[in-house]
C-alpha cells in the first residue's frame, strides 16, 4: 500500500507516534510518504520505500503570515497524483485534515479517489479546537473524513462532547517499540550524573504550560533532605523552560538538576531513572510515560485525561490528584525508599508496556483500519 502521512515535525508525541507508525508500515512492505514542513524529529533519514516532501511555504507581501495549510494542501495533490497514493493519514484536525479535505475534493474533479483518515491527539480538541473561531473547521474537518481515529476513549469522548461530530471514531492507542525501548545497562551514565548513588527523577515533555513543570521542581524541593538523596533530569524544551529554570534557582535546587534539553535517545536516560513525573493538567494519552514504563520505570503520573488508561494505579506507578504536591511527593519518596515496592512496579510497567501498547500489536490495528476505509470509499453507492 501506498501511504501518505502528515504530521507536525516537531518535538512532541503526535509526531513521534506519526514517525514511528511510517517507518514501521515501511519494514512491513508499505511505501510511506511523509509530507511535512520539515522532516520529522525522529526520522533521521528517508531510505528505500521511505520518501520525504516538504511544503515549501512562500512569503508574499500580500499575506501577512505564510499560507501553509493552501501550500499542504497543493503539495497533497502532487504528491497524490505522482505517486498514486491509496490513503492519506494526517494527525491532528487542524490544519492538516483540513488540507487533505481540500486535497480530496481538488483530485476528485481529475477522477482520483483518496480516502483521507484522521488521527486526532488531544491539542486540536481539548484546546486548540474548542475556541470558537476554529470549533467549526474542526468539526468540518473530522465529519469530512472519510476514518477517524483517536489515541484514547478519554479524547474520543470530549470530541463527541464538545463538537457536533457525526462521524464515527476508532480508538488505536498511542505505542512503543518495546525492542528499542528497554532497560539498558548505562551504568557508566549513572555514575557520571550522580557519583554518589543518588537516586534519579525524571520528568520529559515539550515544557508547555499544561505539562506543569514548575511543579516537579517543587515535588524534587520536598524531596530533598531524604534518604536516599535525589537528582532531577528534565529532558525536552519550551516556553516554560525558562520559568521552570527560575523556580529552581529560587527554591535552591538547581544545582541538582540537569535541564537536557531535546533528546533523541531517550531510553537511555529513561534507563538510569528510578521514578518517572508528570503531574500534568491535561494529558490525552501520555506518550512519554509509555516510555518510560517500556524502560521499567514506575511511573508518578496525574489521575486525568488517557493516563488511567495508560498506567494501573499502585500497580505499575501511582495516579495522583492534579495539583496535589503533596500526594505526588508521597507516592514518589515511597517508590524511591521501598526497594521491593519499586522492583515490582518496575517489572509491572514493563510489561503491560509490551503486552497493551508494543508497536507490533498497534500497527497491525492502522493497516486494518485504511483497508476497511479503503473498503468503504470504493464500494459501489447501492
């Protein structure tokens, strides 16, 4: 099969999930064309049947910003007539399903059918979405779909809840490449960050206001003091950064943590961690955690959104309150302390990571579902 795929490629879970998907649709046989801004973070290179399109944005005195979504939506048709695409998978509502919208109905009038799947991730319908002056191009947008899909049960419901959506959704959980991402032997890592045994806290995220990463400052500030003693590594970049940097200066902690910045190797930090934090506000799924599980790290996240989805509460980590610092400080200074405590949820994140969410189960579920879209948008109108 022929597929195109457009996803933002940036740092953050949708175009992680988006690249991870193409490149393991092309090792099972699949030619994938990504068609993008740029080329996607996680993938480094394009090879055999993996191709890269960039929408080339041109500035004109007369716009007073770029008209991306007009120029994807001419490089969608190009791409689909030249390379004869059999399905066209764009994450996120907006603005790409409403370019592959645009994109069907320009190449429906040449006589070329496309069927278009959406996949929604969460920012395009618990914020982006919801403000009035986009709420009905979102609803357009999925409605005009021809297969939709969402990462979790928590997001396809607040998309029926908050816009009049007549189309139906497919949950297909977010995955993990469970071959890649495992506890590996870094101890060499570990003594280097933290020469004195001390345990390690780690916290990922694109640093957005929502991620809540002052807090797992203020979470590590009440750590301090106990035993065993603790360094923070923050992985990721963002317009809370800065902030977060501050915070940490002023509550005396900074010398003890390590903000990493963008990180493509992540499972080898997520191998030396011992808790995994995100005391997030909103999370439709929670990418990063499943990371995090795959590498045998309990997890310390927010009872919201996808994420009891995701983690088993007192069974593979702890589900606490959003904004109660105090239960997330507990549950992390018990895993840090309570040696067999720990061992067990680690070896319980790691395997309902391989056995709900390894990219071999999940895929296979996509392929299924464009073959059934395929289905439908070709059948013959009774």
């Amino acid at each position: 099969m022929k597929i195109g795929i457009t996803c933002y490629p940036t740092y953050g879970g949708s175009g992680v999930v988006a690249t991870e998907l193409g490149k393991n649709l092309a090792e099972r046989g699949d030619e994938v064309h990504f068609i993008s801004s740029s080329l996607p973070f996680r993938l480094s290179h394009v090879a055999g049947n993996i191709f890269f399109h960039e929408v080339n944005v041109q500035s004109y005195p007369l716009f007073e910003s770029p008209p991306y979504t007009l120029s994807l939506t001419s490089k969608m048709v190009d791409i689909a007539k030249h390379a004869g695409l059999d399905v066209l998978h764009v994450h996120y509502a907006i603005p790409h399903a409403t370019s592959a919208v645009m994109a069907r109905q320009i190449l429906a009038s040449d006589g070329i059918s496309l069927p278009i799947i959406t996949t929604l991730h969460g920012t395009d319908i618990t914020l982006i979405g919801q403000d009035p002056s986009f709420a009905p191009v979102v609803t357009w947008s999925i409605n005009q779909s021809d297969g939709v899909t969402a990462v979790s049960s928590y997001l396809r419901q607040e998309t029926y809840d908050h816009f009049e959506v007549t189309n139906g959704i497919e949950v297909i959980p977010n995955f993990i490449d469970t071959d890649r991402f495992y506890r590996q032997d870094k101890e060499h890592f570990k003594q280097a960050l933290c020469p004195d045994g001390e345990k390690v806290i780690v916290h990922v995220s694109n640093f957005r206001p929502v991620k809540n990463t002052k807090q797992v400052v203020e979470i590590f500030h009440r750590l301090q003091g106990d035993t065993p003693e603790v360094k923070l590594l923050l992985v990721g970049d963002g317009p809370e950064r800065v902030p977060t940097e501050r915070k940490a200066r002023e509550l005396g902690v900074f010398d003890d943590i390590r903000f990493l910045g963008k990180q493509d190797p992540i499972e080898e930090i997520l191998s030396i961690a011992d808790v995994f934090l995100m005391p997030s506000a909103s999370e439709t799924f929670g990418l990063a955690a499943l990371e995090a599980m795959a590498c045998g790290v309990p997890t310390v996240v927010s009872d919201v959104g996808g994420l009891p989805e995701l983690v088993e509460d007192d069974e593979t980590g702890y589900l606490c309150p959003v904004d109660d610092v105090d239960t997330f400080t507990d549950r992390t200074r018990a895993l840090l302390t309570d040696a067999p405590l720990h061992q067990r949820m680690a070896a319980a994140a790691r395997s309902r990571a391989v056995d709900a969410f390894d990219i071999g189960h999940v895929v296979p579920l996509y392929e299924q579902y464009y073959e059934t879209v395929r289905e439908e948008t070709t059948a013959p109108t009774p």
